[in-house]
C-alpha cells in the first residue's frame, strides 16, 4: 500500500493563537539588531521561516489540525480460479503496508473515513485500519479503500537544531531582504544554506 495524497488541509489556528518557537527578542539578539523599528518585519520574518522549515523538513513544529484526502493501493492475496475483479466480492483477504502519516509527528487520529463517491464508511481502529508508532505514526489498511479522509493533530515539535534553524533563517531573510540573487542553497530548496544544514537531520 502507498499512500497518494489528493488534498491536505492544514489549520494552525484550531488551538488558538499560533505560539512560534523563537521569540521576537531572541531573534533580535540572533541578528544583532538593538532598535525597535523592524519589530514588525522581524516578527514576520519569523512566521516565514517557521512555514519554511516544516515545508523543507515535511513536518509540523506547531499544534496544527490536519485533513488528510489520500487513496491507497494494495492487493488482495492471491486466489486460483477468482479473477481480480471479484476478489472483493468473494471476501478474498486485502494486503496493504504499513505507511507513515505525512506532516507528523501525530499526537491523536480523531477519525478514519472511507468514501467510494456515494457512500461513506467512517473505519474502525484495530478493525478496519491500525496504528503503530510514537511521534511519526505508521497505518496500514486491512480492507480495500477507495479513498480516505484522515483527520489527525500535531503536537508541538521543535528540537534545539530547528530553533536554530528558524533563528539563521530569519537573520538570513532580514540581512538579505530585497535581494533576488543568490538567496539560497544551490539545491534550490528555498531555505539558506545554514538553516538547511541544521534541519537536514529532521527531514522526511
């Protein structure tokens, strides 16, 4: 089984007000900057590179509900004289892997639904689908699934490196803002090269 992903809806606010991992006071001192005028623009600075270090890692560091559309494939064992189409039909045994929930870690799955586009089937832990895993969770669907709708949450995740990381990226954006030339890593993953060298280990 793989996962494909049709659709993933994010909302950072369902907690309430976005708490970011690097305050605005150490993110001055990071950038040795001692004035008050680009409060604002360092402020903004931060958000930013937050948002590009969970794309650049493919994670979530603040509480975030998330609404994940997917489909998955997989196979039915194997069955003489039943032909693929009537597996199904016959009960034959679905096999599927175990695959990792994307944006984790994932604190709690709140639902697990199926919808073959008339009817929709809300599935069963430890039943129709199971879980493994601590922070990054692994599913794995026991029946045949057209297509998915899993709703889970993310809990706070920032380790001391990506801290660091927002930190060198946020000094990078405001010492280098205006500037369209040369403003990132060659690989071209719109993060500078000092944060993607402290968040590289966090990738996924």
């Amino acid at each position: 089984m793989s996962l494909k992903i049709l659709d993933c809806w994010k909302d950072e606010n369902s907690y309430g007000a976005v708490t970011e991992p690097v305050s605005l006071i150490k993110a001055k001192k990071w950038a040795l900057v001692d004035y008050s005028d680009d409060d604002d623009l360092i402020t903004d600075h931060i958000t930013q590179s937050r948002h590009a270090m969970e794309n650049f890692c493919n994670i979530y560091i603040v509480p975030k509900s998330i609404f994940l559309t997917a489909t998955c494939s997989g196979e039915y064992i194997d069955a003489p004289g039943i032909n693929r189409w009537d597996r199904k039909f016959y009960g034959v045994p679905f096999v599927g892997n175990w695959e990792e929930l994307p944006y984790g870690p994932v604190s709690s799955v709140q639902s697990v639904t199926n919808t073959d586009g008339t009817t929709t089937t809300v599935l069963t832990e430890n039943v129709d689908y199971f879980l493994t895993g601590q922070g990054f969770k692994l599913i794995r669907f026991n029946s045949y699934t057209s297509q998915i709708l899993i709703q889970y949450s993310t809990p706070y995740y920032c380790p001391d490196a990506l801290k660091e990381a927002i930190l060198n990226e946020v000094t990078f954006r405001y010492e280098n803002r205006g500037s369209s030339v040369n403003r990132y890593a060659a690989q071209n993953v719109g993060v500078s090269e000092g944060a993607e060298a402290l968040a590289g280990p966090y990738k996924r």
